[in-house]
C-alpha cells in the first residue's frame, strides 16, 4: 500500500495509476482529487498518516474541511502496537468523511506538552480548528468509530463552513 505524506499545506499522496505525487490540500479533504497528471480521480486518504512537524500539524489543524482524529503514540508503547490496526481499520471505513494522523510524541515531544498529552495512547478529535473530545487507552475500532462520531455530531462542527 502507498504510504501518504502530510507536509505544510496538505495530504501527498501517490496516483495509483500514473505513480505522480498530489497534494490533497487540507481546505479540500472531503473533495474529489484526479492526478494531475494522468487525470485519474485518486481515493480519498484510507490510512492514518504521520505527522513529521508540529508547524504542519498546527496548519492542518487549523486548515482542515473535514473532522480530525489523532493519535498520540510513541514505538515503545505496547498498547500503542495494539491500537495502530484499529486506527487502520478506522480510517479504511471512514475514507472521505475523516482524516486519522498519527504523532509520535518521542518525536514531536513539543507537540505532546502543548497539548498536555499525560499517558499514550490518546486519541483526540479535532474539528473546526480546536479540540473537541479526547480519550485515552486502546480499544477495538468499533468503539474508536463511535467516540469519534460522538464527538463529531455533539460538537456542531462536522462541515467547515466554507463547504460549497
Ligand atoms: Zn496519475
């Protein structure tokens, strides 16, 4: 499976025809994308991408059409490894509607005391630009499914409000 990318303005991710790289731009996650090049339309992200700096992290938090899930992990944490499959499942299912990012907070350790992140795993929805619910510990997808879909319908914030 083609790893994506996340850089500063967007989603980069691999034309499963052609092999160009796209960017997905974070204003425009819930739309359609076709290759620049070869004018395939390309599926949405299905995968839960790494996140390499706090800048693009803070760009997409702030930027994002659509809700944001992010797990906070780090690779000693056994129940991190246990939690990654759900996460997978979940961002397979949910394709188009959700993006899943993933931190690493040995790597990003500024981005873990910002937010406060005491334990890991923790899972937190972001949406329209601020944080809406959190939880910690690893679960079974369909349980991460549901936290998330709570947080997204209480919250009032499932479309941004430039969505056309
Ligand atoms: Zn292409």
């Amino acid at each position: 499976m083609a790893t994506n990318e996340l850089d500063n303005r967007g989603v980069v991710m691999a034309c499963p025809a052609c092999g160009k790289k796209n960017r997905l731009l974070f204003e425009r996650l819930g739309d359609p994308l076709r290759c620049g090049q070869c004018k395939t339309t390309l599926p949405p992200p299905a995968s839960p991408v790494e996140v390499r700096s706090s800048a693009d992290f803070d760009r997409l938090i702030a930027a994002a059409s659509l809700p944001v899930a992010v797990d906070y992990w780090a690779p000693w944490c056994g129940p991190c490894r246990m939690v990654a499959p759900e996460l997978e499942k979940v961002a397979a299912r949910q394709a188009g509607r959700l993006l899943i990012v993933k931190v690493n907070t040995d790597a990003l350790t500024d981005l873990g005391e910002r937010f406060g992140i005491r334990s890991i795993p923790t899972l937190a929805v972001f949406a329209g630009g601020r944080e809406i619910a959190r939880t910690s510990g690893a679960r079974p997808a369909p349980e991460i499914e549901a936290f998330i879909a709570k947080a997204v319908s209480s919250s009032g914030t499932r479309e941004h409000e430039t969505h056309a």
